[in-house]
C-alpha cells in the first residue's frame, strides 16, 4: 500500500552518479540515499515516463525502478533505523540506546535534521582516521560540524579546545545540545559561519576535521595548510571513491602528503599532513 501516494524510486546501472543525482533533485526529490550500485529517493505522485527520459538524458545508461512506499508509523519506526557503531575507542549511538556502553568512549548523537549520526560511512571513516591523530591537549578544528559528532569526538579522545564551525544555522542548535548531552561543553564551542573565513581565526590548530563534499575540500587545502601548526595534520572525508583520483593529485599539488585512509562503501577518508 502506498503511502499517501509516494513512490519509492531506485536508479541503478547508471555511469554518472551526478548526473543522476541532479536528474532526482530537478523531478523533486528532496534528499537521496547512496548506496553502491544504487541511488534511492522517494516521489510524491511522480510523472514516471517524465523522469524516465529525464534520467536517460542525464545518464543514458541508468534504469529506473519504482515501487509504491508502504506505509509506515515514522514517529516510532525511524528510530529502528538509527544504530550504535562501536569505531574501535569511541561508540557513536543515540541517546536511547547510550547505556549499553561505557560513557567515557561514548559519543551520544540525538538524531536531528544536522548531518552526522554515525550512519554514513563518512562520518565512521574520520572517526577512525582520528584515533591514530589526536592527542591530549590538543587544538582541533571541524568544518561543517553538522551535528558535532566529530567535534564531541575529538574531545572525547583528548583534544582540550574544539571548534565546531558549521554554516548551516538550523544545525547550531542541534550541535550545542549534543555538546551539552555529552558533557564537554567546556572543551567544544559551536560557532556558526563560513569555515572558509573563520579557520583563520580560530588558528593554529594541530587537527582539522572536515567531512564536506570533494569540491569545498579542495578550495579549503590552502586555508588548512597555512591554519596548521607546524606538526599538524587534517583529515578529509566526504569524497567518493570515484573521486579519489582527482583529490590525490590536489593533495600533491598543494604539497601535501597522506598518512593514512579509510574506506568504506563508496567512501574515501584520508589523513594528511603538509610536505
């Protein structure tokens, strides 16, 4: 049975994920979920035929498969989506399954509309690149903190002084009861603006965490390189692995080279580190 009639719309097959992906966007979809050989969206009553040719103009290889969304009680069901990950020293989990674990490793994430639950394989890649890198003491900073996972995190394995820079004004409030919930609200600051504009001033830092999408990583590299100290080290997420290519050859032309990486799915994390 369909949910107020929504339709389920999975493109497989394809050979330009972006493509694809901004094919949904203009047919109405507001969010998609990536999944190795699959993108998947929901459409309220859509014009099949429409977005068939919309998709073969933008990928003439992908394949459109529909399905009506069953209905379902989201106020109760969502939370059987949201799981605790165990990431070696840390555990990212929601607030109702936190008890399970032990609360100095915890990172107790309330699930709202900021990015970053420990769900995406973006999130889990740096929370593990990070366990090799922060140190007690140190001064981290993370761009587009999202929901401060990251930042909870960093303070969780040490770091004395985080900023959590995000632009997106709906995540602030979101982020800064995260810090509260987990106690580090004295080590965490949520400041809300462009990272671009205001790594520099809350510069030098040891680390910087940013898991945004390949293109802004790579605008950031100068800004990160000249924001570091001279022992400092970033890490990056938020690329695809099809995109890793393209980011190697920024990183050596920025002068930068990698420590370590992470993948996982479709996901590429790296650590890097300037010379």
């Amino acid at each position: 049975m369909s949910a107020g009639g929504w339709t389920t719309i999975r493109v497989r097959d394809f050979t330009d994920r972006a493509s694809v992906i901004q094919a949904l966007f203009e047919a109405g979809a507001e969010g998609v979920e990536e999944r190795a050989t699959e993108v998947l969206t929901s459409l309220r009553h859509p014009d099949l035929e429409a977005l068939r040719r919309s998709l073969s103009r933008a990928d003439a290889a992908a394949m459109l498969h529909a399905e009506p969304t069953p209905d379902v009680d989201w106020s109760a069901a969502w939370k059987d989506r949201i799981l605790a990950h165990d990431l070696g020293a840390l555990v990212v989990t929601p607030p109702w399954l936190a008890d399970q674990y032990d609360p100095s490793r915890t990172v107790i994430i309330d699930p709202g509309m900021a990015f970053g639950t420990g769900e995406h394989e973006t999130t889990r890649g740096v929370m593990r690149l990070m366990q090799g890198m922060i140190r007690a003491g140190d001064v981290v900073a993370d761009l587009g903190a999202g929901s401060a996972v990251l930042a909870i995190a960093a303070a969780k394995l040490g770091a004395a002084r985080v900023a959590a820079i995000e632009l997106d004004p709906d995540a602030i409030g979101n982020a800064e009861e995260n810090v509260v919930r987990n106690g580090v609200e004295r080590s965490v600051s949520v400041i809300e603006g462009d990272a671009g504009a205001l790594l520099s001033l809350v510069a030098p830092v040891r680390v910087v965490l940013a898991n945004i999408i390949s293109s802004v990583l790579v605008t950031l590299l100068p800004t990160i390189r000249e924001s570091l100290t001279t022992d400092g080290q970033a890490i990056l997420s938020g690329i695809l692995a099809e995109e890793r290519p393209v980011i190697e050859a920024a990183l050596r032309a920025g002068g930068w080279r990698v420590v370590a990486d992470d993948a996982e799915g479709i996901w590429w994390s790296v650590a890097i580190a300037p010379g």
